[in-house]
C-alpha cells in the first residue's frame, strides 16, 4: 500500500514538474498606451472680440491738378471684430470714420473720410502685424464726395486683454472725384487706440 501511494505521488509530482518550472516561451509584453499629444499652446493673447475706440494722425492729399492738394490732421472714430485662429493667424472686419479739416488750395476741404475695412495679421509676441484693404468713401465743403478703394498695413500691440495701441498707414484712391473730375490719392498715417471687448 506505501509502495503505491508512493508511486501515485511520484507519478503526480512529474506531471506537475512542467507546470512549475513555467512556461519556455516568453510572456507578451503589455501593449504601451501613449500619451496624448497636447494641442499647442495659443501664440501670443487672444484677439477674439468686438473693439471700439479712435485714431488720430495725419493726412496728405494729392488731385494732380495744379494747387488742389493739401495735408492737414485727421483722426476720427473705430469699431470692429476680429477672429484670432488660435494659431498666429488673426482675420478682422471693421469701420472708420475720420472727420479733417484739410484745405486742398482754393479749391475746396476735405472733410470727412469713411472706410470698410479687412485685415489679416500675424501674431508677432503680443503684437499683430497685418495688412489691411477695402471700401472708402470721401467727402468736401465744395466738390461733393466720392466712393474709392484702399490698402495699407498696420501694427497693433496688446497692452491687456482689454486695450491695444497701434500705428497704421493707408493709401486711398479716388478716380474722376465729384464734380471736380480728377484722380485723387490720398495717404493717412494714424495711431490707434482701441477698448476690446
């Protein structure tokens, strides 16, 4: 009776032996979950948002004809919105409206300039770098008003997220002016003030 019991403990530990002594092949290594990639961080501040505010500068016009041109202060009001990607990209519409009091000879004054106006800008730290283009319109005391186009570029800098400051130059152009009937250019260069909101 030992003698068996003995053998079916032998018999029993031999077949278990493989099982002990694990496995020959290697374990299948876990799989590596990756982290997620973080989106990129924004550029600079956000630039999403109406803006309301002034500008302020000079102007210097220019009919071709002979003693009507003159140049003088302009400035006036600005409003818009502006869109920023979220990358260093920044599309914008907007309005202007400059009163002036520039004497162009005896001729006549330019009095008022309005402007619709796009931009789009690049984020350069806290600034955006952008040119600028659109509709103009022209008014005087003597030669009534036109509608025009313009183009130019500008800087502006984020002070906060609430105010910006910034300079811009714009080349506008009339042809065949009110009554007058001559070309007009007319170059603006202003600083910009602006409240964001």
């Amino acid at each position: 009776m030992l003698k068996t019991t003995t053998a079916l403990m032998t018999a029993t530990a031999l077949m278990a032996a493989p099982a002990f002594a694990g496995n020959v092949q290697e374990p299948t290594p876990e799989p590596v979950i990756a982290a997620p990639v973080a989106p990129p961080a924004p550029v600079g501040p956000n630039w999403t948002g109406f803006y309301a505010g002034g500008q302020l500068g000079y102007g210097d016009v220019d009919t071709g004809a002979a003693g009507v041109d003159g140049d003088g202060l302009i400035g006036g009001l600005i409003a818009g919105y502006d869109y920023d990607y979220g990358n260093n990209w920044v599309v914008g519409l907007g309005l202007d409206y400059d009163f002036a009091d520039i004497d162009l000879g005896a001729a006549a004054s330019l009095e008022d300039v309005f402007r619709i106006k796009s931009r789009l800008g690049y984020k350069v730290g806290n600034g955006l770098l952008y040119g600028t283009g659109g509709y103009a319109w022209a008014d005087t005391d003597t030669l009534g008003d036109d509608n025009g186009y313009f183009f130019g570029a500008g800087y502006e800098h984020m002070i906060s997220q609430n105010l910006s400051l910034g300079g811009e130059v714009l080349y506008h152009k009339f042809e065949n002016f009110g009554t007058a009937g001559v070309d007009v250019d007319a170059t603006t260069v202003q600083a910009r003030a602006a409240f964001r909101f």
